[in-house]
C-alpha cells in the first residue's frame, strides 16, 4: 500500500509486534512483565481500594472479566496499539501496574497509566517503573513523546509525574469524568533528549 503520510514514522510499523513483549528490570528489585492468568486476584483487588476507585472509573467487577482484560491487553501488543505491564518483584509479587498506550507510531507518541497496590506505596514503585518504562520507549524503541493526564486533585499522581521528569504543560479544564463529577486535568509530558 501506497504511504500518503510525507513523513516517515517515528516508530517503525512491525518493530513491536514482531516481537514478545518485553520484559523490563526497573530499581528496586522490580521487573514490569506482561499480565499473566494468575495474578487476575490481585489485579481484582485493586479495584476495591478506594484510592484506585477515585482515580479510575473502569474498573472489572470479576476475575473472568479481568482474564479478558489480559486477553486485550495482549491483543493490544500484537497490534501495536498499547503494552500493559505488571510491576512486580522478583519473586513474582505483583505490586502495581503501568501501561503505555494508544501508539501512534507516525507522531512517536503515547500515554501512560499506573496505579500501585496500597501496601505497597510510598516506597518508589510508580517512579521506578516509570521511569524503567520510559527509558524503553524514549530510548530504545524511539517513541518522541510520553504523555500522561491525571485530575488535578491528585496529588500523589502529580508527584509521581513530575518526579519522573513528565514536566507540567497545563490544565485541561473539566476534561474527564469522575465517579463525584467532572475533574480538571493536568497533562504532564516528557521528551526524548529532555
Ligand atoms: C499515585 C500512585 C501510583 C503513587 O505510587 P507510589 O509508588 O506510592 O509513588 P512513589 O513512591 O513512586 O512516589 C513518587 C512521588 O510521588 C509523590 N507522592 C506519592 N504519594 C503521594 C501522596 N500520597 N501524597 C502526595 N504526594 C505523593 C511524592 O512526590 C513522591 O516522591 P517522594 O517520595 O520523593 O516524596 C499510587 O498512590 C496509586 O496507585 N494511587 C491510586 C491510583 C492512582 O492515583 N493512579 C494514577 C491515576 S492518574
């Protein structure tokens, strides 16, 4: 097929999903791996914590809803459009998750999504996996952009960003909904070379 675009990618066509997806080593200890059947009882019960309730209302209900999320997020790697990860320990504990999605391989630009279980907060895991994550995409897969967006009235999200190097470029005013109404919206990005 004939390309009408004048540019040529940022992200070549095929790289990804011509490969497993990755496994990768972040600090502390911690590996982002691909979702597997086990771990849907702990990926469930992260939507019965509060915390990741307020921030995400897409939430599974059961774990057979959660295996088919699995199946789709692995869908996704082999049509390029996203990669879901599990941040988990060593041992195979899974401790949060973060995802980078909606691919565009032209612009080389996605966004990111995390949450971490609650007993394992504050300790580092959103900005080690992060930053683990970004570094793959940036560096070696050669994405431009990294975006992220969180409610403004999340402070932890906000630190985890701008810790991570996601620099602030502004508000989205009443831009997404929340299960208490419409939320404002930071959008934090970072740059290949920043
Ligand atoms: C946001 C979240 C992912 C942070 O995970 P975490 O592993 O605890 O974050 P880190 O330990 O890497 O913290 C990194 C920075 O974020 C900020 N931060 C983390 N938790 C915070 C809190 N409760 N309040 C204010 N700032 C906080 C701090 O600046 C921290 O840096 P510091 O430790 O040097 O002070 C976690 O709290 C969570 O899952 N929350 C619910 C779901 C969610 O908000 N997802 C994101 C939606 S956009």
């Amino acid at each position: 097929m004939t390309r009408e675009l004048s540019t040529p990618p940022a992200v070549s066509f095929g790289l990804l999903s011509g490969s497993p997806q990755p496994v990768l080593p972040a600090a502390q200890g911690l590996l982002l791996r691909p979702w597997e059947q086990a771990d849907a009882p702990v990926f469930l019960s992260a939507y019965q914590d509060d915390e990741i309730c307020r921030w995400h209302t897409r939430r599974p209900r059961t774990e057979a809803r959660v295996l088919e999320w699995f199946d789709a997020y692995h869908q996704d790697w082999r049509s390029e459009k996203g990669g879901h990860w599990a941040a988990a320990r060593k041992d195979g504990e899974v401790l949060g998750r973060i995802a980078l999605r909606g691919f565009d391989f032209n612009d080389g630009v996605a966004d990111v999504s995390y949450w971490v279980l609650p007993t394992a907060r504050g300790r580092g895991v959103a900005t080690s996996a992060l930053a683990a994550l970004s570094t793959w995409a940036l560096d070696e897969i050669g994405f431009h952009r990294l975006y992220l967006e969180h409610s403004t009235r999340n402070h932890a999200s906000c630190g985890v960003a701008t810790k991570s190097g996601y620099l602030l470029e502004g508000t989205q005013c009443s831009a997404a909904m929340h299960d208490d109404g419409r939320h404002d919206m930071h959008l934090h990005a970072r740059i290949r070379g920043d």
